[in-house]
C-alpha cells in the first residue's frame, strides 16, 4: 500500500495513504522523523525512566509515575481496547510501528541524542496509551486537594473560594464559536488557543491526514495517533478547552505491614491485603534508587508507605470544613499499631482500563457535529468542553469525558480510606449548552457549563473580554479573529487599583506612581512601560501579603513529593488569588491599605526601567537545557486573552502560554489559519526549527494549505508500505 508524505511551506507534513491503518503508520513515521527527541522523552516520562538519561531532576517525576502505575494502567487499557475494539487497536499498532521505523533516522538528525548518550528504543502498542496518561496525569491538578486541605486547617472553609482559581499548575484554554449568524459568510468560525507549558519543540504538531475515508487538518499530541483536540474535515471542525473538572481522588490510607505483606484499612473497619513490589529506578550519574509500588483498593499509593510519609512526619489530616476527627479506632481492628498514613490516587482509567481512545477514528471520519456528539460519548480523559460547527449550520457545545459521582469533600481535600462514604457511584451525566441565541459562545475555563464537575475555575475575565471584543462587530471573518487571541487588556488589575485609589498621604514619587498606574489604559502591551510598573507593584503586594503571619503555616509546605509542590507554594497561590483577597469581605487581620501603600512606596522608591517585555520573557520548557540565550519579550498575562502568564510576586517569566492558535473557517477550509510557538521540526537548526516564532510572537498565523499543488513531496518519503 501507498503512502506519501509533502511539505507545505513550514515543513508542515501532509500525508496521505490508501487505507487509515496506513495513513497511521505514515504518522507515526514522520512523527519520529520531525520529533524523535520528543517522543523519546516521552516515552521515558511515561515509564518512569527519564531520569535515567535527565539526571536527578526527574527522579521525583519518574517517582510519581512509578508509584502511580501509569505504564501498567496503559497495558491495561490498550489490552482492553484490543477485546472493545480491535479496529482501533490495530490503528494504534500501526501508529506504534510508524514510529519504530523513523526513529532511527529521526535520532540521527537530533543532536540532543548524542548529547544524552541516548539510543531510540523500542515503542510497544500501550506507549501511545502511556503518553496520554503522563501528558494528562497532572491536568486535573488533584495536588491542588493538598493545597485546600491545608488552608482548611489554617484559614477555615472560606478560603476554598478564596483560592479557587486557576494558577500555574492547571491548563487552560480560549475558544469561540460564531454561528453563520456572526460571521460575513454565513458559515460558522470556530478559533481559539491552548494554554498550557510552552515547550520546545512545542506540545501541538500541526499535521494533514488524507485517505480515501478522510481528509483531516488539525493538531496532533506528538505520540498519540489521529487529531484529539482540535480538528477540521471539510465540513465539521471541532476545538476544545479545559473543563476544570475534577475526577481524580486523594485517599489517606492507614497501612501496615504484615508477614505475607502490606494490609490497607478500608471503610468496612478490616484489613484488607494491598498488592506490593519494588522497581528500581536508574539515574543518571547516580546511584540507583528502589522504590516501594504499593496498591490498596482505591488506587495505587504515590506518597508515603505503612511508615508514613517519607518525610517521617504526616500532616494532620482534615476530613471536612469543621469535622472533627474520625471515630474509627484503627488500633482497635486487630490490635495492631498503624505508624502514620499514606496517599493513595484513585483516576479514571485505572479503575476503567478505558482511556478514551474509541472517540479518535470517529472523530477522523465525522462530517456532522452529530458525528463529533456521538464520537465524544467515548471520550473519558482529560474532561472538557468542546464546541463544534458543520457546514450545514449545526453547532454543539458540550463537556466530553467522565466525572465520578462521589461525595463534595472527595472534590475539595483528601479523604480517609477508612470511613465509608467515599466510594465512587457512576459517572456525571453530559451537560450541552444551548444554541447560542446571539450566534457567540465562549469557552475560557470560567464557571458555567461545567460548574457542576469542578473546584477551582478560572477567573471570567478572558470569557468576558472575548465577547466584549466579538460584540463589537455584527460579523466576522476568519482574517480578523487573530485580533482577538493578541488582546491585552487585563480584567483582573481592577481591585489593587482601586486600593491604590484609596490611598492618601503618600511620598510625591508615589504619589507620581499612583496617579501614573491610575490612568493606564490596563493593556499589558510588550512596550508598556506603565505595565512594567502595575506588574512591580502587584508582585510587592503580593510578596508583602505572603509574608504576614496568618499564612505563615501555609509558607512551607508539608514534605511532600517536589513534583507536587507547584501547588502547595505560597507566593503563587496568593499571587493568582490576589483579587480576592484585596476584595474578601473576610480580611483574616490583614491591613491590606498599608499593604497596598508599603508596595507602592517601594516600587516608586526604584521603579522598573524598562518595558514590560524586558521581564516578561518566554520561558520555555526543554528536556535537555543547551547554551543560554535570551529568550523573546512578550506582550499578555495570566488573566488577558493573550494569556502569557507569569506568576506575580515569583517572577515575570511566563513559562506558560498559547501552545497554539487556531481559526477554523466551514465556509473555506482553506481560508483556514494556524501556528504554534515554535515550528513544525523539533531539530535545532534545522530551518523549520522555530520559523514560526516570530509570528506566534506578533499574533500573526501561517495559512492551512488544502491545494496540493502548492506542497513539495518528499521523493523518499513516498513509499510502499507493509
């Protein structure tokens, strides 16, 4: 069987072949050429062994991963998939053995693989499997229940609305649609981007799919077959965001050992045998390290062991707003002595064996958003919103994936393995959102069609500047909505100017300041020398209201992994909190005016001298670290439509940010547009490396090539195929 691979202008690959199964082997292939490095490291996190060849830096991700038993949940679940369904099972396989074929020219021309002393290894069908796992495992933030068990303790139950919102451990997201109503050519626009770590080579590879059952553009998760998240087949696209759902579960579990091995407590007051082995974990230039994999049975243990926690010291833990501690008597079981608890993570696939992978060939060959409806119904994880438009004006805005029924505090802190009333029923119905009368429907990760399935979401500003924007226009087309993804203005600095407009008796340079921050247009523009000043002064804001007392418990976190501390730490959770806290009725006895005055004061004492993209730089992610270089100046923040975030009071750095961008056209796919960070090669130097980052940095977009008269075919690239 035939396939063949062209390049557009941007080296983006376009691939076609006679059958599916074909066409997933050809992606694959052209996948391990363009990004070996990346599937390799990859592949590694998903196992637990990227330390081997990154060093002690990932020892407490690989940790995290072997305690969670991702690799045996991806066995798991693609043996499943192989018994419900085999078609899509075999399409995995000949994904996995596309890979296996270009890996070893794609390691060729990645000079990271000599740098690393690594050799490509071997791909198995379930890798695909284990990549999702890994890339999502931290989606749902389930360290967050951590974080609020904590302020619990310290602050009460208030202060899980005081803090519930998204910081720089979630993933969000921006997307719009506009009905045939909105737009100049009576068809539906559907636009938006991805926000999650900027990485490089970048996280999203745009790709073309072509065989006689489908011609599909889209973006594609590098390792995993087909289009997930963002797709168009001619007449049916579709884009999704975050849902901020949570349906991951923390257990605090009572263990012990026992000669035969280790027992947990479970909520019928017995023991009951957990399953135990070890692993050993290797490290680069290190020793090797052995590691306890326990399973009790809510889920696998991923911190601490029947001695405790591996600090030795376990927080005293908080069962609900007010409870009191449980009355079960662990001692009294069977007379036993419990040393102290562990964690254990109950998630999805672990106790389904069912990934979700059914949904991806139908979502290939859907030509209706019925086609999407019915495809998503397979959807398990990660959950969220989806929104689709067909060419025949039908449009579907729903939540995709499963939500576990249990109890409200399984959603807000860990709970106790011992006490019933914590078990998991069934899943959450899908919720749709209504046709959109005024022909605009915006997903920002806010809180309202998917309310019921979350905790934290994020604040509303970016849903509502988008449809502040999108409403100045009756229609639109797909050359101006790239004005929308590029908006600065931030919703969020509201309450610390109103502090600031408060004040009175200040020093003349703050004075100066004040009166300066008050008249800025709150545009977070690359060359803003006012926004280089509001971001100092909301840091020392930040940074002064971190420092007092009451949150001194909160300052260190308890000795948790160092992969799950990003949602434990202090200064960015008050930093992405700040506007509630400058505005909570409840002010837990902070002056916050001499807060607010003591920042301003020190800011105008030696203000920022230059622009807000002097500090406001890209930060990307990279496996393997080459020589520094500056990265680019950015315009955004967390809380604007261009959501580049930096974390207030840490840094100015934004290590997070649009993975993508995207403007799907139904009128004329190939009116269609799309870039990312970086480009479509993921090898150093190589002149599709990162030739699309001067325009991912302007808010321009490279167009969607459909007329195959304008791609290069790759003469060895074209072949028969077995």
């Amino acid at each position: 069987m035939t396939t063949e691979t062209c390049r557009d202008a941007w080296g983006i690959p376009h691939l076609r072949a006679s059958s599916a199964a074909e066409l997933a082997y050809a992606q694959g292939r052209v996948t391990a050429l363009d990004r070996a490095w990346q599937l390799e490291v990859e592949r590694h996190r998903a196992q637990g062994t990227s330390a081997s060849f990154l060093g002690a830096d990932a020892v407490s991700w690989d940790v995290l991963v072997r305690r969670a038993r991702l690799d045996d949940t991806a066995r798991r679940c693609f043996a499943a998939l192989e018994g419900r369904d085999p078609e899509t099972a075999d399409w995995v396989r000949r994904y996995v053995d596309g890979v296996n074929a270009g890996l070893p020219e794609g390691a060729r021309r990645t000079p990271e693989f000599a740098r690393a002393d690594l050799t490509p290894g071997r791909w198995e069908p379930w890798t695909p499997l284990g990549i999702w796992l890994s890339t999502h495992l931290l989606f749902a933030g389930f360290p967050a229940k951590l974080w609020r068990e904590q302020a619990i303790r310290h602050l009460g139950p208030d202060a899980v609305g005081l803090f519930a919102t998204d910081g720089p451990g979630t993933a969000g997201s921006n997307g719009w649609l506009l009905t045939g109503a909105r737009t100049a050519t009576g068809h539906a626009l559907i636009a938006g981007d991805p926000h999650r770590f900027i990485e490089d080579p970048g996280v999203y590879q745009q790709i073309r799919l072509s065989c006689p059952e489908f011609d599909v553009i889209g973006l594609a998760v590098p390792g995993v077959p087909g289009i997930a998240h963002f797709g168009h087949t001619g007449s049916v696209a579709w884009a999704i965001t975050n849902a901020m759902a949570d349906y991951q579960d923390l257990y605090r579990e009572r263990l012990r050992r026992t000669g035969a091995g280790v027992e947990a407590l479970g909520p019928d007051g017995h023991w009951h045998r957990a399953t135990r082995h070890t692993e050993t974990l290797r490290i680069a230039d290190e020793p090797a390290l052995e590691i306890e994999v326990i399973e009790t049975p809510r889920g696998p243990v991923i911190v601490g062991g029947p001695e405790g926690l591996e600090s030795g010291v376990a927080p005293e833990p908080m069962y609900g707003p007010g409870a009191a501690e449980p009355s079960h008597d662990p001692q009294a079981a069977d007379g036993e002595d419990v040393e102290a608890e562990a964690l254990a993570l109950r998630y999805p696939p672990r106790v389904t064996a069912d990934l979700g992978f059914s949904a991806l060939l139908p979502l290939l060959r859907a030509r209706t958003v019925q086609d999407i409806d019915r495809a998503l119904d397979n959807w398990a994880e990660p959950v969220n919103v989806v929104q689709a438009a067909d060419t025949a004006g039908g449009t579907l805005h729903r939540t995709a994936g499963r939500v576990p029924t249990r109890a409200r505090a399984n959603r807000i802190h860990p709970v106790p393995a011992w006490e019933p009333g914590h078990e998991w029923h069934g899943t959450h119905e899908t919720l749709y959102a209504p046709e959109p009368p005024d022909g605009i429907a915006v997903m920002a990760n806010q809180r309202t069609l998917a309310a019921p399935l979350g905790i934290e979401f994020a604040p509303p500003h970016r849903a509502d500047r988008i449809r502040a924007l999108l409403d100045t226009r009756r229609t639109w087309t797909a050359d101006t909505l790239p004005a929308i993804h590029t908006d600065t203005h931030l919703g969020s600095a509201g309450p610390l100017l109103d502090h600031l407009a408060a004040l009175d008796d200040l020093t003349p340079q703050a004075a100066r300041l004040r009166d300066r921050l008050l008249a800025w247009n709150r545009r977070m523009d690359a060359d803003s020398t006012d926004a280089a000043a509001y971001a100092a002064v909301r840091g020392a804001v930040v940074r002064r209201l971190a420092a007092h007392p009451v949150f001194a418990p909160l300052a260190e976190p308890p000795a948790y992994p160092e992969v799950l501390l990003p949602w434990l730490a202090l200064v960015p959770r008050i930093g992405f909190a700040l506007e509630h806290l400058l505005r909570a009725e409840k002010p837990y006895g902070i002056d916050r005016p001499a807060a607010v005055r003591a920042a301003l004061e020190e800011v105008a004492a030696a203000p920022p001298s230059g622009t807000w993209s002097d500090t406001h730089r890209l930060a990307p992610w990279r496996a393997l670290p080459g020589e520094p270089y500056d990265e680019p100046g950015l315009a955004g923040d967390h809380d604007c439509v261009l959501c580049t975030s930096a974390v207030p009071g840490l840094t100015d750095r934004a290590a997070r940010g649009p993975a993508a961008r995207y403007v799907w056209d139904l009128a004329d796919r190939a009116n269609s547009r799309w870039v990312v960070p970086f480009g479509a090669d993921g090898a150093p130097g190589t002149p599709h490396h990162h030739d699309q980052l001067s325009l991912w940095l302007e808010g321009d977009m490279v167009p969607v090539v459909t007329d195959r008269t304008l791609l290069d075919i790759e003469p060895d690239r074209t072949e028969e195929t077995r």
